[in-house]
C-alpha cells in the first residue's frame, strides 16, 4: 500500500516540485496552498507524513501544527521553512514538530527525511500494539529480534523502553552509549538503577509517577545538552502500561543559539559606530559649522566616504559568508583553478600600494603545480585576504613571500609577511568572525575581522586546512593545505 504524504506550501513551484520528486519514488501525494484547505484534506483521509510551511496566508505553521495535534491523528510532520531560526525550532520541537526542515533542501534530503519519518511511524504502530500486550511479551521484545527491536537499535536518538514495573525492556545503541554501558547490560534492570545520578532526578520521578501526555525536560550531562521526551503507554483502564524516553542532543541547537546572540550583538556594534561617524560627519557640512566655502568641509566628506566604503565591505563580506554557509556540505561545480595565474593576478592588484610602502613582494611556485580543487573566484578570495592582510599589517619596507609547492598529498600555499605578528594568545581566535586584535598598533588598520574567517570556510570547503605561525614584532605566515 502507497503511503500517503500531505504537501502544505503556498509556493506552488515547491508545491509541484516536491511532488513530482516524491511521486517518482511512489508516494501518494496530495498538496494544500493554504492552512484551512489543508485541514479539509486532513478531515477526508489519514496521512502517513505532512510537510507543513512555516509561513502560510491564513495559518502559520505552528497554528496549523497545533489543529493536526488536537484531532489525535497518527500524522508524521515535519516543518519546512525557508525563515529557520533556532527559537521556531525549539517552538516546533515543544509543539511536537517530528522534524525541521528548513529551505532550500535538496531531493535526496527529502527523500532522507520521508523515510526517517516512516521509520518513525512505524515504530509508534508497533509501539501501540505493545500496549495490548502483556507484560510476559513486553519482558521478552528487550531478546527478540523484531522489526521493532531493529528500528529502535538503528534510530539516533537514544531510546529507553520501560514496563510498568519499572524494568527496561530495551534500550538501543544510542541510549547505552549516552549511559556509557553496553546495551545487554541494561535490559530488565531497574531504571532508578540505569538513571542513577542527580542529573537524572526529574526523570526518575516523571516515571514513578503515572500520567498520561508526553513531558519534555533539558538535561545536561557533562559537557553535552539533552532535550528528553517521556511518552506513557496507557491500558485500557487508563493506567500506565509502560515509558517511552527519549534524549535528542540540541547541544548544537543552544550553541547555535548563544551564537546568533553574540553575532547580533556584534553586528550592531559593527553598523552603529561608522552610522554615528558618519552622521556626525555629514551634520559638520549641513549645519555649515566652518562657513559656506566648501573647503573645510571636504576632509570630514572625505571621511565619510571611506565610512560608507567600509559598510559597503562589511556587507558583501556578510553576504559572502551566508553564501558559503548556505553551500557547506553540498558539491559544487566548478573549474579548478591554475595557481600561478590567480596568484600572478592577486599580486599586482597589490604591486601598486606595497611599491608606495616600499615592501617588497616575492613569488615562488615550486615545480609543476597541479591545479587547485577550488574555483579561480574562491581561490583569489582567499589569496586576496591572505596577501591584502599581509600587505597591511606589515611595516614600511618590508616583504610579502608567496610559496606554493606539493608536500606529500597537498598542495601547500604558504602568505608570509614581515609585520607587525599577532600575540600568542590570540592566535586561536584569528579565524572567528569579526575577531580583531586589540592593540595600539593596529588601533587606526581598517578592516571588519570577517576576512580570515572568510578564508577558512572557503579551504575547508575545498577538503583542505588552514594553519598560522606567528611572532608578535617579527611576522606572520599563513599556510594553506589544499588536497591534490
């Protein structure tokens, strides 16, 4: 029998996509463009999975989410969204989200979540024929190699299953990994046993103590963040026939949650102060504070400018760096580069301001160099930030080197500078966003701190690596690994 998928999405050209891509695989697929026409659907037959848009024109996603949840049906849904942010996430996960999704995915990606979502499902409808069940075969699925045992064992999320006698009956890879114990070892032990530790405290009572629903808890064990989910079996008489528990890791949901926290907190810093200069700037000429000749007032336009330039950076940088984000983790096409010719490139758009500072700049390309497993584009950008940093922290009358050569399996592209270095403590921070070392020689150095950080997503997209050696007053080299 063809499973039933619901497609609620008021993009039409996602709407039809989807379908199309599911229906090749053999789903049965009906879709909705708004949140009531949904509900009618959802009034006139079941749905194995519903694929619900956060944004719809008469419902948000988690209104509708909300409706799909009071009818009790055994849906599975998953909210696709092309605004994720980590406080939806976490609204939709509370709400009883299976899944999140967020735009734009790729087809095997939907594909992989449909398929997760069944698996899931089908372990609900095993696990609520489990509740007609007696004990005797509840204390036998923790041995029994079935279907359900299978699924559970492969889900990654831990998982714990508990009679109402307070006995694990299973408990899956996961789970006894999280526990730091082997999974035969936990079966038909007591749970106040296997949750032992204050950590677990609010667990052991949610389950000495019946009731129906599901109850959700954050737990933290050691350096890592849990989201558990208990889930009740109930009987016939209502009473409690066994648990459910299940941990998901969100230890990356809160960092990056702390993250985008310090990121706009950074940012208004970033945009405030060279606004503020600016306006304060361009009040000078309009309040006519030195008279009407035009004159004095050019330094504070000039100024100004330079200001606007700087924002203009800033934003390209930023959109450089959602760009790259967006494209981790997914293969791109592109001619790789030949070296020489981007380096030849990157060094005389600098040739002109190292000759005004009287630096000197050297290129040598070791041997027959292969081409670089990146695109000319990202690989100027790299040399470019490279090369621009080496030029403007140096000291007048210095050098800027430009190695490459092949060591073993790499191609090594080593930047390397006679300026002013970077203090030993700040040299793990360098490549984090908008890092700028704070001291009274780099005080009046232009830049936003997004170049490095730049570059190290870039060779890390590649499948290289990037290194930096440095000695505060003597220089600095970055080196580059590109594979071959």
């Amino acid at each position: 029998m063809s499973r039933r998928v619901l497609v609620i999405d008021d993009e039409y050209g996602v709407r039809s996509g989807i379908q199309q891509i599911l229906e090749m695989e053999g789903y049965t697929v009906s879709v909705a463009s708004t949140g009531r026409e949904a509900l009618g659907l959802i009034a006139e037959g079941a749905f194995d999975v519903a694929l619900i848009d956060y944004q719809l024109p008469d419902l948000d996603g988690l209104t509708l989410l909300q409706a799909i949840r009071a009818r009790q049906l055994d849906t599975m849904t998953c909210m696709i969204t092309a605004y994720a942010n980590i406080d939806m996430a976490i609204a939709a996960t509370r709400q009883g989200i299976d899944f999140f999704l967020p735009k734009p995915f790729s087809p095997g990606d939907l594909l992989g979540v449909i398929e997760t979502l069944l698996r899931h499902k089908t372990l609900r409808e095993e696990a609520a024929t489990l509740r007609k069940q007696n004990e005797a075969s509840l204390l036998a699925l923790a041995s029994e190699k079935s279907q359900t045992h299978s699924l559970v064992s492969s889900l990654r999320d831990a998982v714990l299953v508990v009679n109402r006698e307070g006995l694990v009956v299973l408990a899956n890879r996961a789970m006894a990994s999280l526990l730091g114990k082997d999974d035969s070892e936990l079966a038909r032990r007591e749970v106040g046993e296997v949750l032992a530790g204050d950590a677990f405290a609010p667990l052991r009572e949610a389950i000495a103590s019946p009731g129906p629903g599901r109850r959700v808890f954050e737990l933290a064990l050691g350096e890592r963040s849990y989201m558990a989910s208990l889930s009740a079996f109930l009987g016939d008489d209502g009473e409690a026939f066994g648990r459910i528990l299940t941990f998901a890791d969100i230890t990356d949901v809160q960092r990056m949650a702390m993250e985008k926290a310090r990121f706009v907190r950074t940012m208004v810093h970033e945009f405030r102060s060279p606004l503020g200069a600016i306006r304060g700037q361009l009040e000078v000429a309009q309040e006519r504070t030195f008279g009407e000749d035009l004159a004095p007032y050019l330094p504070f336009l000039e100024r100004a400018t330079r200001r606007i330039d700087g924002l203009v950076e800033l934003i390209g940088d930023l959109l450089s760096l959602s760009k790259i984000d967006a494209e981790r983790g997914r293969s791109t096409s592109h001619e790789p580069a030949v070296l020489p010719d981007v380096v030849g490139e990157v060094m005389d758009l600098y040739r002109e301001r190292m000759a005004a500072r009287g630096i000197k700049g050297e290129t040598t390309l070791q041997g027959a160099l292969p081409a670089v497993p990146m695109g000319a584009e990202d690989l100027k950008t790299v040399l470019v930030n490279l090369v621009g940093n080496a030029v403007k922290y140096n000291r007048d009358g210095g050098s800027v080197r430009v190695n490459a050569a092949l060591r073993d399996a790499w191609l090594r592209l080593d930047v390397t500078d006679s300026g002013l270095g970077i203090k030993a403590e700040s040299l793990p921070r360098v490549f984090e966003d908008f890092f700028r070392e704070k001291r009274r020689e780099t005080r009046d150095i232009e830049g936003n701190g997004l170049g490095l950080s730049i570059t190290k997503r870039l060779v890390d997209r590649a499948g290289g690596h990037l290194e930096v050696r440095s000695e505060e007053g003597k220089g600095t080299t970055f080196s580059a690994f590109l594979p071959v």
